[in-house]
C-alpha cells in the first residue's frame, strides 16, 4: 500500500475519533469528569488526535507531495 492512501485512511480516522464518538466515550459525565495525569481526559484526548493528523501533514509533505525530480 503506498503512503498517500495510508495517510488518508489515518487522517480520516483521526479526523472522525478526535472530536466525535470517541470524545463521548472518555469524558466520563459533567460532574465527575475523567481526569488522566491531572488533566482532564477530554484535552488529551483531543491533543492526541491533533497530533496525528499533524504527523499525517507532516509525513505527507515530506514524502508524498514531493515534486517529482
């Protein structure tokens, strides 16, 4: 499988885990919230997310948008 479609393929994943149904199943309830090393599960949660989609970018450009030589 090449990068570009494995990147799409995580990016998409990412993109629908980070702020959808995945959110709802670690925050726990409004009044006691989940909280991981201190910080609320739903941050990290989010932050998380946020980084794989920003290796996804990251990768892609190294790699896949490279202009051809």
């Amino acid at each position: 499988m090449d990068k570009g479609p494995l990147l799409t393929v995580i990016f998409l994943v990412a993109l629908v885990l980070g702020p959808g149904p995945g959110a709802t199943l670690i925050d726990g309830t409004k009044e006691a919230p989940n909280i991981w090393f201190g910080i609320p599960a739903l941050y990290l949660w989010v932050v998380f997310w946020f980084l794989v989609m920003a290796a996804c970018i990251v990768t892609a450009a190294l790699t896949v948008w490279k202009e051809a030589d």
